[in-house]
C-alpha cells in the first residue's frame, strides 16, 4: 500500500515567507510603514535644510538676529509687549521654507531646523535603545529559561525587582547619578554629554519587558518534545539553542523591536523633557517641547510641532508593530499590552 | 483568601526592600560618583560635606550605609533638601501625596470605565464602523507624549477657546478636596481626561480583543447550549473572564503610572503633587528630594500592584492557590 | 413507527472560508424517537458535530450557512424567532460537549452554573434552584454534593466535571440530550461511568443522540446507529443490524478496525487505506470512493441512501453485501 500525496497539496512556504507575504498584504502596515520612511528620510536631510534652505545654525543663538518676511527685514526676537516686559517672543511661524517656516525659539533657533536635528536624536536613540533592549533582553531571557536552577532564580528575581520599579522613576535616578560624570562599567565607557547615556539607560530599563515573556516562552520550549529529543539524542546545547530555541524566540523578539522604538522614543522625549534625557547642545524632540514651554500661549508652534512629530512617529512605529505580530507572532505581548 | 492577601503582601514588602537596595546602590554605589557631593550639594563647603559623610556613614561598610539610608528617609524622616536648607523632604512627600492620589485614582476610574465601555462595545460591534475607530483611538493613546497632551489641552482650554468654550475651566492649579470638593473636581477635570484619554483606548482594545476569544470559547457555547440570552453570556461570562487580564494588566500600569505619565501631567497642569515635586527637584538636580520622592513612589507602586493582585484573585478562583 | 421527537431533513451546512465555500454537512436527514438512543459514528471531520451544533443553531459565525429543516415536536427549529430557539436550548434539548476541562465558565461556582439553567427557563427562587442543583450534582453521582456545589470547576477532576456538565444539561428535564464525544477526554474507568451515567438517564425515559467516533461506544448504549462519511449518511440502522449485516464499505472498515478480546491475534490491526476526506475536498459522487476496494464506475454518481429500515448509500448489489465484505477483506490481505 502507498499514500501518495493529495494533488492540490503544494509545498508549503517556510514560515518567514508567509509572515513576509501577510505583511505586504496589510495596507495598514504598509502605509505606516511608509510614513515612518517618511519621518526617517526627513530627519536625514537636517544638515542639507539648515544649511542650503534656511542657511541657519541651529544650535547657535540668535538673540539678535534678524530674518526676512514679505520682503522686510524684521528682528528674530521681540521684546515681549505682555506682562513685565522680561520675556521676549520670538518670531513665528512665516510658512516660508528659507525663513523660519515654523518661527524660531526663545533662543531664536530655527525650530524646523532643530526638529530635523532632533528627529535624528529621537530616532537615533529609540531604535538603537530598543535593539539594545530586545539583543540584551533575548540572551537573558534564553539563558534564564533554558540554564534553569540557581542562574534563572538569580535573574528572574532582578527582572522581577526592576519590573516592580516604575520605568520612569528607575530611568530619573539612573540619569541623576550619571548624567554628571557619565558610565564606567570595566571597559564599557559612556561619557556624560554623549547620546549614548539616555541609550544605555532606557535599554537597560526596558530589558525586563523582553527578557520576562522571552524566558517563559524558553521555559515551555524547554518541555515540548522535540527539544526533549534533541537533549535525548545528545545534541550539544549551543546546537540546540541555535537550531531549536533561537528559531522560536527570535520572531517574538522582531515583533518588539518596532514597539519598543516606540516606547524608547516616547521615554526619551519625557526624559528630555525632565531635563535628564538628552543633554544640549543636543537637540532632541523633547528638548524641544520643553523649550516650547515658556512660550505655549504665544507662540503654541515650537510645542505643537515636535509633539505631532513623536505622535506621528510612534504611531506609525505601533501600527507597523501591530502588522509584524499579526504575521510573525500574534500572542506576542509587551507589558502594558502595547 | 486572608492568607492569599498576607502572603501576597509579604511579597511586597521583600520587592520593596530589593528596590530600597536598589536605589541604595544607584545612589550610593555607582562607581565614580562621590555620594556626599551629590547629596551635599554642588559648591558645597567643606564641613557640610564631612557632616553628610558622617550622617550617612560613607565611611562605614555597605550594609551601614544602606540603614542609615533607610533610616533617614524612614524614621527619623531629616532628609533635607540642599536646594532649600531647612526644609524637610519627607513632609513635602506626604503633603504631595493627596494630589498624586486625587489624579490617579480618578484618571483611573475614568479610563477603566470608559476602556470597559468603549472595549465591550466594540465586540459586541466588531465588523462595523464603531469598532475601528476605537482601534484608533487606542493606537493615539499609547503614541501620544503624555505630557505634550496636557500642554495641547491647556493652550486650547486657557488661551485659543477660553474666550468661547472653556471660559468656565479654572486656571491650573489644586484645591483640595476637603476644600471645596467642586472646585477640586473642576481643577482635576482636564488632568483626569488627559490622563484618562492616554489608556482608554488601549484599554478598550485590549478588552475587545479578550472579549472576542472569550465569545469563541467551549464555556460561552455551554452557555449559548444552556438557552441563555445573548446579553447575559456576553456580560456574566464572556465580559467577566475578559476582565481578569485587564485588571492584572490595570495593577501594571496604575503603577507605571504613578512613577510615569502621571507625574508628567502633574508638571504640565501645575499640580502640586509627588510628579511636580521631582520634576523642580531633577531642575535643580536636588539629589535628597528625588531619593525621597522615588523611593516613596516606589512603595506606593509595589503597594498598588499588591492590592490589584488582590483584587485578581478576589476575580479568578483560580489564582488563590498559585 | 412512532411520531419522531426529532427529524432532521436535508441538512445543509457549509462555510465560508479562505479556500471558498466548504460543504461541511451535505444533505443529511436521520431522526430521532422518543426514548431513543441514536449513535452517530464517524471519523473527525465527518460533519458529526457540526451537524449537531446546526440543529441546536450553536453555529454562530457569520461565516456559516445552514439550510434544510430540523423538525422538532413537528416545529422548524431553523425558523423559530431567537427567543422561542433559547427556549428551546437547555429546556427541551441539551447538549453536552467534549471536553469538560472547558466547558464550563471558570470564575463561578459548579452550583452557581447549574442553578443559572434551571433559572434560565424556571421562575423558582435562588433557594429552590439552590436546592434542585444539589439533588442533580448527587443525581449524576458527586458525592457529598452539597458542599462540591460550592466548588469552582478547576477544583474538580475531568469525570467530575464532565458529570456537572452533564447535570447542568439534564437540570430542566430535557426530552433530548445531545452528547458530543462525551468519554472521549476522560480516562477508560471514567468513560465507562459515565456511560452507565447515560444509560441510566436514557432509563429514565428522555431520548439521546450520541456522537462519537468510539464504536464500542455505540454497541454498548445506542438503539439505532447513523454512521456519516464526509458530511454525508453513509449507513443508518438498528444496532443489531448494522453491527451484524453491515452494509457500507466504510462500516466494515469502522467495525474491523476495533480490536477483539478475545478474537485472533492480529499481526497488525486493518485500517481504512487512504486518509479521510477533507471538507471541501469531498467527491462529486460517492465520499468514500477514492478509499473504497470495491468502487467502480457507478460510485462517480452520487449515491442516495435507501432501505427500508437498515438504510445505506452505496452502489453495491445489496444482495451480497456479506460475501464482499469477505472477498474484499481477502484482497486487503492479499496486498
């Protein structure tokens, strides 16, 4: 007797393709996708705006400079006409791309200019954070689950504690101590000024937000046959990891890493805004908005701008997020259910 | 039950003592730093330094130093801010709580509600125009910077529609609940929807989500087979066993919360709690107040997440014995 | 023959789905007697369920049709009005499912689930629904029932369960009680418990349709057998009949693939060649005929299940249906 194949069965597709091919086929996805393409392209160009459109430094001031509208030539800043006459307000915004399209700070910066220059701040620090964070957080998260006994009790109990500290909290002492004199951690070395400093912080907050769901998928991988049977037929660990564990914990990991740019770039623009994120005369979106502040009820576009930027932005990032766990890993849960 | 809540509350006690070392060690232990400048101050004299030294035992072996920590912030409560001399830390907390708690728990009540709401509705209507636009809604409320939020909610209520629409919105600021309780409700009206807007959406998302699997599970079609209305399976069986993540998940962020988008909030709408507390310290870099404002936060958090687990398990049998 | 409790005509179910419309339940009608126990046998996916879940309208996606008529007391359960239909559901016909460790609904009390039916469709107080729920729970054989009443679903063992669940069902005295695979999940000793459990109920009077693909099953408690192939009825009959003169080329299959205490000792148990046919991959004329020995050209026309009382839908001569079940056995053998 022979059992010879249905004729309508085909050879089925390997897993990454089908993902690859449901993703394509959500235009929700796509279309974030290409927004985020968008913001990304937009923040590249920074240096070719500041300097070939709006010929402006961005992170000089300006306290007495002066720029052309309609033809006129008109002073950056203004002293202020309302209250007591200390604060001053700077122009607003012209809607014309070689002169302060979106007016200038109370420094008189060019705000379009410093949003390009933050994007690339935000952006630099949201993915590079958040692949920091699913790297570090999926190695400690496999190591837990499949090493077991004395090495998972030992860091599940961190995770556990730095999973109970609230997020922001954590990140405002870890930046208040080092902020000053920067990181030195054996050869690793962060200086304080550096972009690298809120990166390291906001990865090594979020890393229990990985490293946790990650290690509870090792856990039950650990007990399904066929890894049983790997271990059985005397296979070396490193060749299971690699073949067996790694190939069913790396797309949950892929589906965090756009969710968890989004949570980067939200935590680094509140941090900016504490004044304990990025550091002048770096620019970042946040910094941005809390340079707006001051001058919310006059000149509303230096807030509003950069706040629509990170909207957009994270947005994007968690619509195409939603597209990559629908196709890769449909019960792949951040904390917080993002 | 009982001996779940103690239990569950001995728990809490150990996560706290692990994070007060926690913070012990940010504080007091990261190479490079010297701790009695930090807490002295900057351009802080000599014999400051060397009484904070002494106070604090930096001298002394680790362990020494982390009760002497302890007991600053927790029973002789001296902790003084190097900003303000004289001015006690503690105290401050403890009158920025009640703030803190009036933005939470009401923002809280709002949400939950609202994600209750917004999340059945969206089941009950899923496949019709409803139910996308909640989608929506949640997607913005997990992108937007909270803090940003409330400066948008403030420029439209106090400047561009204070002539017009929000001419009766008070400027921002607090008055106590015991003060005049309307006033207070007025004061806490935008910070609460704010906060409220941030997590509904997620909430309500998360909820249909739930509600649409637990629609599809054996015990509804026993229900269904039980000749049961619709309206009851959907809200004494399907409604309630979706409620169980969303509460576990509720004890997670109410806690993110109160160290989180709450304390941005606090900032942006004037509100004189522990968030705007940290926020004039970290301006200052006013190292006694934020040890004191975090770790106090800290307890309050774990504390919440030990009374929602609570709750949990007062919701699912199951999760008394675990 | 009696006024049927139950008649079932042409049946019609199919789904809507990625790969276009799938005929699950295609055209079956059987019926069911007052006081009747009527098996129903057939692999997974032969539409068994799913036919049962149509006749108690339990198929709720928006992706599903269901056609044809299923007369109940001589009313069309397919066109009574949602309210009259939930009337129907738990009062006059119940159903209990397969797997018991999720049936019932987690966060309520055993008690608390049973007394919810009986206040379903019984205007009785907390108090009597209370009371009802305790002498059904030791009814059905818990004991110490009054205080296992109070106990959540996890806190009891798969037979445990499976025997609220089927107290839950019997707790309006229903004339009908469907039972989908009710042993399947359970362990052999439990399986055969609850059996008793069912021919004690069927004892009492109320008529029962019993899906399973178990034919032991079938040969220990039902009066009448249906035996379904690919959404279709391949044979129908009583007991005796259809397990001593088969007649479908599948029922002998089914029959000779149980194991015998007792019999010869085999080298290998017969199987059914082949796999069993998928929904929406079932042939234009007979089901079983791309696994049947004996098909020829007339199985390329669909055929209709006929008889008196034994009924079967196949083309073979129905003279000597025996002696092929031998000569096809033989060429099985010989392969």
């Amino acid at each position: 007797m022979t059992l010879s194949p249905s004729p309508g069965a085909r050879r089925s597709p390997g897993p990454w393709r089908t993902a690859a091919g449901d993703l394509l086929r959500n235009r929700t996805a796509l279309a974030a996708a290409a927004v985020l393409l968008l913001v990304v392209l937009a923040s590249l160009c920074a240096p070719l705006y500041a300097d070939h459109i709006a010929h402006t430094d961005p992170f000089q001031s300006h306290v007495s400079g002066t720029t052309v509208v309609d033809g006129k030539t008109v002073p950056v800043l203004t002293p202020s006409s309302t209250g007591l006459g200390l604060g001053v307000t700077p122009i607003g915004p012209t809607w014309d791309p070689a002169h302060y399209f979106l007016g200038a700070d109370n420094q008189g910066r060019d705000v379009l200019a410093r949003l390009l220059y933050g994007g690339r701040t935000s952006l630099f620090i949201g993915f590079t954070a958040a692949l920091l964070t699913c790297v570090v957080g999926t190695l400690v998260g496999v190591v837990a689950g499949y090493a077991g006994g004395v090495v998972d009790a030992v860091i599940s109990r961190v995770l556990d504690v730095v999973w109970a500290f609230p997020v922001y909290l954590l990140a405002i002492c870890l930046s208040v101590v080092l902020l000053t004199n920067g990181l030195k951690l054996g050869p690793v070395t962060v200086d304080a000024g550096s972009l690298w400093l809120p990166v390291t912080i906001i990865a090594a907050i979020y890393v229990p937000y990985i490293a946790r769901p990650l290690r509870g998928q090792v856990l039950v991988l650990r007990n399904k046959e066929y890894i049983q049977a790997a271990v059985g037929s005397g296979a070396p660990t490193p060749r299971i990891l690699r073949r067996e564990v790694l190939p069913n914990v790396v797309p949950t990991a892929i589906v965090f890493v756009p969710l968890m740019t989004a949570l980067a770039m939200l935590t680094e623009s509140a941090l900016s805004f504490l004044s304990v994120g990025v550091q002048p005369p770096d620019a970042s979106w946040g910094t941005i908005i809390e340079d707006g502040l001051g001058l919310l009820y006059t000149r509303p576009a230096v807030t509003i701008a950069p706040g629509l930027l990170i909207a957009l932005t994270t947005a994007a990032l968690n619509v195409l997020g939603d597209g990559v766990r629908d196709a890769l890993d449909p019960s792949a849960r951040l904390r917080g259910g993002v | 039950m009982l001996v779940f809540a103690l239990k569950r509350f001995a728990s809490a006690l150990l996560v706290m003592f692990a994070i007060s070392v926690l913070v012990f060690l940010i504080f007091f232990a990261t190479p490079g730093v010297d701790p009695a400048a930090r807490i002295a101050g900057r351009n802080a004299d000599p014999a400051t330094l060397a009484q904070v030294r002494h106070s604090f035992g930096l001298d002394r072996p680790m362990p020494i130093r982390y009760l002497l920590m302890m007991r600053h912030l927790l029973i002789d409560r001296d902790l003084e801010s190097f900003v303000n001399r004289g001015s006690r830390v503690i105290p401050q907390i403890i009158q920025a709580t009640p703030v803190t708690l009036s933005l939470v728990i009401g923002a809280a009540l709002i949400w939950m509600t609202a994600g209750i709401l917004m999340g059945t509705a969206a089941a009950t209507l899923r496949g019709r125009a409803a139910d996308p636009l909640i989608m929506l809604v949640g997607v913005v409320g997990v992108s937007l910077p909270a803090y940003w939020l409330g400066e948008v909610v403030n420029l439209l209520t106090q400047k561009q529609l204070h002539d017009s629409l929000f001419s009766w919105v008070p400027p921002p600021g607090y008055v106590g609940l015991g003060q005049d309780p309307g006033q207070w409700a007025l004061h806490m009206l935008f910070p609460w929807l704010t906060l409220a807007l941030l997590y509904a959406g997620i909430y309500a998302r998360l909820l249909r989500g739930e509600v649409v699997t637990a629609l599809n599970e054996d015990y509804v079609r026993t229900a269904r087979a039980k000749g049961l209305s619709e309206r009851r399976i959907l809200l004494r069986h399907a409604l309630r066993c979706s409620l169980i993540p969303i509460v576990s998940l509720f004890g997670l962020d109410f806690g993110a919360l109160v160290g989180g988008a709450a304390l941005l909030t606090e900032v942006v709408f004037g509100l004189p709690g522990i968030g705007k507390l940290t926020f004039d310290a970290l301006q200052n870099l006013d190292l006694p107040v934020i040890m004191g404002t975090v770790l106090y936060a800290a307890f309050f958090v774990v504390l919440a997440n030990a009374l929602v687990d609570i709750l949990y398990a007062r919701l699912d049998p199951r999760a008394r014995h675990a | 023959m009696p006024e049927p409790l139950l008649d079932v005509r042409d049946l019609r179910v199919c789904f809507r789905t990625r790969q276009g419309l799938v005929t699950a339940v295609d055209g079956l009608s059987f019926s069911v007697a007052p006081g009747e126990v009527l098996g129903v046998v057939g692999e997974s996916g032969s539409g068994k369920s799913v036919s049962m879940l149509a006749v108690l309208r339990l198929l709720t996606s928006p992706n599903v049709t269901v056609s044809g008529e299923v007369l109940f007391r001589g009313r069309d359960l397919l066109a009574l009005p949602d309210k009259e239909m939930r009337a129907v559901r738990g009062r006059e016909i119940a159903m209990v499912f397969q797997d018991p460790m999720t049936a019932l609904t987690p966060v309520y009390t055993v008690g608390w689930q049973i007394a919810e039916a009986i206040r379903a469709h019984e205007q009785v107080s907390r108090k009597e629904a209370h009371a009802r729920a305790v002498r059904l729970l030791s009814d059905v054989g818990i004991p110490d029932a009054a205080s296992r009443l109070n106990a959540y679903p996890h806190e009891f063992s798969g037979g445990m369960r499976q025997r609220a669940v089927i107290a839950m069902a019997l707790s309006c005295s229903p004339s009908l009680l469907i039972a989908d695979e009710p042993t399947t999940a359970l362990d052999v000793t439990v399986q055969a418990q609850i059996l008793d459990l069912m021919r004690e109920l069927n004892a009492g009077g109320s008529a029962m349709v019993l899906i399973t693909h178990d034919m032991g099953v079938v040969s220990q408690i039902a009066d009448r057998v249906l035996v379904m192939y690919g959404g279709r009825a391949a044979e129908e009959g009583p007991r005796r009949a259809v397990f001593h003169g088969p007649r479908h080329p599948y029922t002998w299959g089914l029959l000779d693939s149980v194991p015998r205490v007792g019999g010869p000792r085999l080298r290998r148990l017969p199987t059914i060649a082949g796999v069993p046919v998928a929904p929406g991959g079932i042939p234009e004329g007979c089901a079983f005929a791309p696994r049947c020995r004996l098909r020829h050209d007339l199985c390329e026309e669909r055929p209709v299940l006929s008889g008196d009382t034994h009924l079967d839908a196949c083309w073979l001569p129905s003279g000597d249906r025996a002696g092929l079940r031998v000569s096809a056995r033989d060429t099985e053998a010989a392969s």
